[in-house]
C-alpha cells in the first residue's frame, strides 16, 4: 500500500482506514479470510472500492437500498397529501391522494389534482 498510495497522511488517509476497518470488522468475516487465502492479492486492496470489500450481508442491504432508491425515484413526481374528503367517481372509494397546483393566474384558486388509490383514477378540480 506504501509503495503505491506513499504514507498514510492526507487524502489516502481515508483509504488506508477503509481498509483497515473491513479486515478488522467482525460483521465482515469473508473479506479477512479472502484476503488470508490469497483470493484477494494484497497489491489489489487499494484498489478494491468500499463495495468490493463489504459482507456479503452487508451488500445484499446495499442491493435493496438502491432497489427502493429507485423505485421511489421512477414514481416520484409532485408531493402528495392522502385523505378521504374526494369520492372517487369510478369506484366510489375514498382513498385518495392530491396536490395542489398554481395553473392559472396568481389571483385565481390553485388547482387541485385527484387520484385514486384504489382505481388509479386521476380528476382536477379548481
């Protein structure tokens, strides 16, 4: 590690405790014994990235985060408030959730835009 990042001050300090860290981690068991049977050349652990170096366990949770992330990304769109005051024409249900929207000039009332949790259901009203 010395002769490829030179002493441990600086920017590769953060690096060097990485490393540190995973090899001496009990929740990260793998990753020590990888390295102790030669599966991950010592020249190759400063270039290893966090990722590479976590628990299998650790990386299955990695996985899921970024799967929910996104998830709520592709459906993220204007914040939405739930309540029961709208009944939704096709289905009846009051299971709704709106925003509010300034579409027309600032003297006039904001628009509101429906939909339905139930059906998927989408109506405005002003």
């Amino acid at each position: 590690m010395y002769e490829k990042l030179g002493s441990s001050t600086g920017s590769h300090k953060m690096k060097y405790r990485s490393i540190m860290f995973n090899l001496k981690d009990s929740k990260n068991p793998d990753f020590r014994r990888r390295v102790l049977l030669g599966q991950v050349q010592p020249e190759k652990l400063v270039d290893l990235m966090p990722e590479d170096m976590a628990s299998d366990e650790r990386k299955l949770a990695n996985k899921q985060i970024k799967e929910k992330a996104l998830f709520e990304c592709e459906r993220a769109g204007a914040p939405k408030a739930t309540t029961d005051q709208f009944k939704c024409g096709r289905c009846g249900q009051r299971k709704c959730t709106y925003y509010q929207m300034q579409t027309r000039s600032a003297d006039e009332p904001m628009t509101t835009f429906v939909t339905c949790v139930n059906c998927n259901n989408h109506w405005k009203f002003c």
